[in-house]
C-alpha cells in the first residue's frame, strides 16, 4: 500500500471517536461458535482484543470465561467499551505498537478490524506478544447480500463503501507474514432493528463518519429513502438484518 494510501486508510480508522456512542449501541455482536472457533473450547486463554473498539468481541470472549485485554487506538471507543465492561483492561495502541508485554497473551484477536492494520509491522508485534503455540483470530461479519433488501442496500452505497471491509487478501496477507496455517468457519448473526437504527448504522462506518455534515446528511437520506420505498421493508416497524459471519484462524509456524 503507498503512503498516500496508508494515511488515508488511518484518517478513516481515527474517524471512529466521533461516533462511538452509536457504534456501541448499532453495530452487531459475533457469534459465540465463530468466537469458540477462533479460541476453543478448553482452558481459558489470555487474550488480546486489538482494535477492540467498544468491546463487541471483547464481550463475547470474555462470556466464554477467557481473560481479555482490550487495546484500541480511539480513547473514545474504549471509554465506551469500560462503561459496559469495567472488569476488562483497557489501554490506547495500535497494531503496528502494541503496549503489551513479550510473550504475554496465548491469542491475539481482532473483530472488524485487521484490514486497518498494516501487516508487516503488525505481523511483528503480533509474534513478540504471543506466546509459543499462540493463535491469531480475524473475524468479520458482513451485511448477507442474498436476502434482496440488504442487496439492494449494498447497491445504494458501493460507490462510498468499495474497499472498506476486508477480503481474504487481507488474511492471506497476515498469514504470509506470519507464516501461518489458516482454518476458516462460518457463522451468522440477525440484528433485529427499525429502519431509522439501520441508517444510524450505517453513519457509523468510517466511510461516512470523514464526510463534511451536508454530504453525510445527503448519503444517509438516499438510505433512509430506500429503506421507505423497498418492498420488503417500506411500512416495517422492525426489520431482521442478516450477517455473514467469517472467521479465520492463523497458527503461526
């Protein structure tokens, strides 16, 4: 990735501080199979949440009685993910600095959020924190484009959204640094929202949250638009909003 690219790339992964608040409440949670996927089923790990952001995944790893560390780089997602979560740590870093100990955690995960990370450096820090035999865990949930409203939502904000979740390169990516085995799993999760909650959603992603106000505004009513005239959604007070959910186990060689 060039430089230009780079800093563009980290504008957007600092815009989230503004909208912390409503990421916390709208952004969907992970399956606890995916996350038993990524961590098992036996003694409980100590675990590193990079780009935890409010603790979605911190949460549910923390549920399944693993200890959690969360490290973001935003003061203001983590303030939010303390105010549900106050038993877990906290401390401001990235991927590239980890402010953790050598050889300190047995995983290091990240929900929604390695495609942020530059991966060689990342890569390095990943090996110094972890432990021999530890495990990195990249987990995404993506909006299910076979149902047809979501579909057609995925339609109305390609121009803006084009590259902003991540794809297997970006696993194939880490698994080369890394010189890991990769093992993959499937899950799904359904948010059961109203259409306004879906809009507010989507003001959410880093795409919207670097827009000036009267374009953010322009964008989310060509939502709010859809959404009204949709037949699948025009009239409903609820609507079932459906996630792919793609989990990717890396055990470093």
């Amino acid at each position: 990735m060039t430089t230009p690219d780079r800093c563009a790339l980290q504008a957007r992964a600092r815009s989230f501080g503004g909208v912390a608040g409503s990421y916390a409440a709208l952004r969907p949670t992970y399956p606890a199979d995916a996350v038993q996927f990524l961590l098992g089923r036996g003694a409980a790990l100590d675990v590193l949440d990079l780009g935890a952001g409010t603790g979605p995944l911190t949460e549910v790893a923390a549920g399944l009685g693993h200890r959690v560390r969360a490290v973001d780089p935003s003061p203001e997602m983590l303030a939010e993910l303390a105010a549900r979560l106050p038993a877990v740590v906290t401390e401001v870093g990235t991927a590239e600095q980890l402010p953790v100990e050598d050889a300190s955690v047995d995983a290091v995960v990240a929900g929604q959020a390695a495609h942020w990370f530059d991966p060689a450096p990342a890569a390095r820090e990943l090996r110094r924190v972890l432990r021999p035999g530890g495990l990195v865990g990249l987990v995404w949930n993506t909006r299910d484009e076979r149902v047809p409203w979501v579909a057609a939502l995925g339609e109305r904000i390609a121009d803006e959204a084009r590259g902003h979740e991540a794809d297997r390169a970006v696993v194939e990516r880490f698994a080369a640094e890394l010189a890991a085995d990769v093992e993959v799993a499937e899950s799904a999760v359904v948010q059961r929202v109203s259409p306004e909650d879906v809009v507010a959603g989507i003001g959410t992603r880093s795409y919207v949250a670097v827009m000036d106000g009267a374009r953010r505004a322009e964008f989310l009513a060509g939502v709010r638009e859809l959404l009204a005239d949709h037949p699948d959604t025009r009239g409903r007070a609820e609507l079932e909003l459906p996630y792919r959910t793609h989990a990717y186990r890396l055990s470093p060689r």
